[in-house]
C-alpha cells in the first residue's frame, strides 16, 4: 500500500474537496496523510519525509496556487525526497486562463501531473497507480 | 494502623512523609541529600527523626530520586516537529532530564557529543509506522559504530524496529523495544515509550552510591521524581478537571498540564496533537541556579516600577552571587517578582501558539499546541511558593494568549505533591487524601 500525502495549500480553507480526495484516494487503497486546510509547503515536505510517502498531492482552490507552490520541488530535492512523485489540481490561478499555459507553468514547476478544474478523483487515482506502478 | 513512608531523594534534600494507612500525613522529615558518600545516609537520618515523630517502625516504603541529577536522557527522531518533538514529549513525560534532542541523521559531532553526554538512556525515534525506515536503521548503525554500548528505548517506525535493534544489540547495547511515539503523521502515542524508560529506571540508575540498597528495601520500584508529580496531577485532574500544576525549583521550573488539547469550533489545529497529560521543563528558569537566565529572559522591566527598586537590584545581585543564599527580611516582595517571571515564562512555552491569519476567506484562527485557557486550576508546587507571603502574585497570569483565564489558584501548602503521586498507582484513597490535606485554596 502506497502512502501519500494530501493537503491544501497556503491560506486556502477549501475542505470539502479535501475530504473527497481523502475518501476517494483511501477507498482506491492508498495510505492517505492527509495534512487538511491552510497547509504550508514546509508541512508537506516534512509528512514526506516521516511517512515515506511516494506521492504529495497538492490542492489549491483560491487562486494563489502558483505563489504556494513556487518552491515546493526545490524544498522536496533539499530535503533528500527530491524524487517524491508532486500533483497540484484544482483551481490553480485566479479568472478564467487558458489552461495549457497553466498547465506548463506547473509543469516547468516540477510537478509531475497538473490538473485542470472539474477533474474527476478517478482520473487522478488511475494516473498516479500508473506512476507508482502499482494497480 | 500501617504507617506507609513516601520518600523523594532530591538533588539536595531528601525529604519523607509517613502517612497512615487512611493517608493522613503523620510525619514529615527531611535531611540532606548524601550524594557524595552514601545516599543511606541522609536517609537514614530522616527516617530516624520520622520515627520519632510515628513513634514507630514504618510498614513500607515508597520513593521517587533526583538525585545526581535525576534521569538524563537524549531523544533522537527523524523531523524536529516531529518524531524529534513525540520523542522529546516522551522523555518528559517519563520525568527524565532531557540533555538533547536530535534530528535526521547523527552525524560525526553528534555521536561525539553522545558519547561525551553519557545519557542514562538513549531514545530512539524516527518514522512514523509503515513510514521512514531508513533513518532508524542509519542512526542506530551510526550509534554502533561510534558510541559505547547504553540503553537504548527504541521508539520508532515499528517495520524498522526489530532490524534496529539487532544493529544495536550486536554491539552490545542493551534495547528495549516500545510503541512508536508517533505511530501515524502527528499522533502521538508516547505512553508506551514512557513506561519503558520507566522500567529502565531503576536497572540503570545506580550511579549515586547506596540508591541500590536502598532500592531493595521498596514496596515498589523506585521511579524519577517528576514522573510522581505527573501521577499525583493525573489523579486530581481525574476529579477537579483541566489542571495546570506549576513546580518552581531553584534550578528548572517545571509545568504539567491535564487537558486542553481540544480545537475549539471554527479553529483548525495544525502540527502534532500534544499528549493529554503533558511536562515541560524550563532548565533555563528557576530560582537560583538559573536565576541569571532567569533575569535574562524576564527582560529588563522585570524590576521597573519596583517600589524599592534599588535595594531590590543590590539583593538581586547577591543572589545572582550566591544561589544558595536566602532572601533578606524585608524584600520578600522580589522573590515574588522573580517567582512571577518564572511562572510566566514556563507556562508560554508550555503553552501553544494561537495564530490569526487572513484568507481570502476571512480571518482564520490557526491553533497548536495546548490551549490551556479553559485550565479551572492552576496549582503551585515548591519551597518559593510554600515560604512566600504573596503566592496569589506569583501564580497570578496575565491574560493572554493561550493562557489560562480565569483559574482557581491552588498551593500544595505540605509540599506533598511527588510523595502523593508516589501512592498514585497503588493506594490512590491515600493519595487522594493526602492531596485533601495539603491543597490550599488561594
């Protein structure tokens, strides 16, 4: 059983998608660490590390993702899990952009998957059982 | 009627209570601690005055130690937040000493350190179950390799936990295996831990000479101190509610609180869960050995407004001179603004943080750490608080924060607080009693 971590970033309050992507990733058979709201980029890297996760599963609903998650890979390599599997998904910048724009900004990031609004959480369970190389 | 004799072996006093066996104080002797050539010594000499004053042979004896500088221990978890901090929870709350608390791997200057520090016992941390497995196996092949063979409780990621403690073992260290102390991301469960650096107590602890005679002679094993005081809160908590017990010593001042580890509605809690029943100690704060990182730390306002400000300042620095000095008739009233500051200051660490934020949202409280505002009692132990004129001062908080707000202020007036707790486990009526007896209602 894979564990992850999960959280929502920044001064974000959103939890009921939260609690969502805890059930539905646990029901999928994944260890789920799920940090809650108002999570810093240093938390997240900190549950990696004591749990041994293989994946952080970012959230941001509020618009400010890109200024939260700026970082969030070059934290990880500093800490020695600089090869941590990242996601971030929700609504990841403020009005309505272009989403390939935004896409390759997470990307450029170092997140490994970016995911646009309105994503289902199978789609996110296949990709990541894909990833891991778990079924 | 059976006589039962308490005895807490300080660092400087050895102090006994002989209680009857409805746990009315009938006794109460004290003599100096003799660490240096036997600790039989000094209590013979206060047995032998308790006995006249029960007129009689005790039936048991009970005891607690901090002597030769009680239990010292060093806490080794993997992040600092957190399985360095449960581990560092853990040593407290088993009443030990903690010399360090080490994060990640040990390096090179770390093992040294160990090996210089000597710990009583090492524990050892780090993952949470399922979780990091590395670090354990690293840090205990790094303690094989480089230090000299010590009890180890080893208290970490339990997929880990047998392979560590065979890397140790080939080396001669003695380990003993307990729960993790944060088993799942920010849980604690430090319990287990403590209850194993408990037992290793008494098998360890032998360095003041005489502690093992006299260990032979109790109804119980022998356990540290602070971890009585613990036991006798945990009892009064049980029937008055949230406490917070504050024991000011001439070196650490040391804070034990029952309770507030609640989130209160529309707050979110963040970081590690603290433990129900939890110890902090200030080495840093006390009324005399630390006093001058006392004053440190109070800042320089601590004697403004005084009225004798200068007279205060002149035996201020007599003090700070002389630890073993007392205070001159007549300025009284700076010992209770030096008892003050170390009450404030102990209780804010201890006590956790409370943080507004603003989102887009609105503002958002975020909390960690124990809330000890709804505390209904704060308790005072120790000879600053027992001799002052004003303990209402020294015990009295200023609002704010995650301070207790409105407590009742109570004084453990006999000054009984480990003796009871020592009774705790086995006879909690005498306990219970005892404490009756000595709690006084400020």
């Amino acid at each position: 059983m894979a564990t992850i971590v999960l959280g929502v970033i920044g001064s974000d309050v959103h939890a009921i998608g939260n609690k969502i992507l805890e059930y539905a990733f646990t029901e999928a058979g994944f260890k789920v660490v799920n940090l809650g709201v108002l999570t810093t980029k240093k938390e997240f890297v900190q549950a990696a590390i004591e749990t041994d996760a293989r994946a952080i599963l970012v959230s941001s609903l509020y618009g400010h993702g890109e200024i939260d998650c700026r970082g969030l890979r070059e934290m990880c390599i500093e800490a020695g899990i600089g090869d941590i599997l990242l996601y971030v998904g929700g609504n990841l910048v403020v009005g309505k952009q272009e989403w390939e724009p935004v896409r390759d900004k997470f990307l450029a990031m170092g997140f490994d998957r970016v995911f646009p609004p309105a994503t289902m959480p199978d789609e996110a369970i296949a990709l990541l059982k894909q990833d891991l190389g778990v079924s | 009627m059976a006589i039962y004799l308490l005895a807490d072996v300080g660092s400087t006093w050895t102090k006994l209570t002989a209680v009857d066996s409805k746990g009315n104080i009938v006794g109460q002797a004290s003599a100096p601690t003799t660490v240096k050539t036997d600790i039989m010594e000094g209590v013979d000499a206060a047995l032998r005055e308790i006995r006249l004053q029960t007129g009689r042979k005790e039936d048991s004896i009970y005891a607690c130690s901090s002597a030769a500088g009680g239990l010292a221990m060093i806490a080794c978890g993997l992040v600092p937040e957190l399985t360095g901090e449960a581990a560092r929870l853990a040593v407290l709350g088993a009443g030990a000493k903690v010399l360090r608390v080490f994060g990640y791997n040990l390096n090179e200057d770390d093992l040294r350190e160990i090996e210089a520090l000597r710990p009583d016992i090492l524990l050892l941390a780090g993952g949470t179950d399922g979780g990091n497995k590395k670090i354990l196996l690293e840090n205990a092949q790094a303690l094989a390799d480089m230090v000299s063979p010590l009890p180890v409780v080893l208290a970490g990621n339990r997929n880990a936990a047998r392979q560590g403690a065979e890397i140790l073992e080939a080396t001669g260290f003695s380990v003993k295996i307990t729960g993790n102390v944060m088993p799942e991301l920010n849980r604690l469960d430090i319990e287990p831990a403590r209850e194993a650096i408990r037992t290793l107590f008494l098998s360890h602890i032998v360095k003041a000479k005489g502690m093992e005679a006299f260990s032979r002679h109790l109804a119980a094993p022998l356990i540290p101190t602070p971890a009585a005081v613990l036991a006798a809160g945990k009892l009064l908590a049980a029937e008055m509610g949230e406490l917070l017990l504050v024991d000011i010593g001439g070196a650490t001042t040391d804070v034990y609180s029952y309770g507030g580890i609640e989130t209160p509605p529309g707050m979110v809690r963040k970081g590690l869960l603290p433990p129900w029943d939890m110890r902090t100690v200030e080495a840093d704060i006390g009324m005399r050995y630390s006093l001058s990182s006392l004053v440190e730390q109070a800042g320089r306002d601590l004697l403004a407004g005084a009225p004798q400000r200068e007279q205060w300042q002149q035996e201020l620095d007599k003090l700070l001179a002389c630890p073993e000095r007392l205070v001159s008739p007549g300025l009284e009233g700076l010992e209770v603004t030096l008892a003050r500051a170390a009450v404030k200051i102990a209780v804010q660490r201890h006590a956790g943080t409370l943080e507004r934020i603003y989102t887009p949202a609105g503002p958002t409280d975020i909390l960690s750490g124990k809330d000890l505002r709804r505390m209904k009692t704060v308790i005072g132990v120790g000879g600053v608080l027992v001799n002052s004129p004003d303990p209402i001062g020294i015990l009295t908080m200023d609002r704010e924060g995650l301070l207790p707000e409105n407590p009742k202020l109570m004084l453990d007036s006999k000054y009984i607080m480990a003796a009871a707790g020592l009774l705790a486990g086995p006879e909690p009526e005498m306990a219970r009693r005892m404490l009756a007896d000595s709690l006084a209602a400020l």
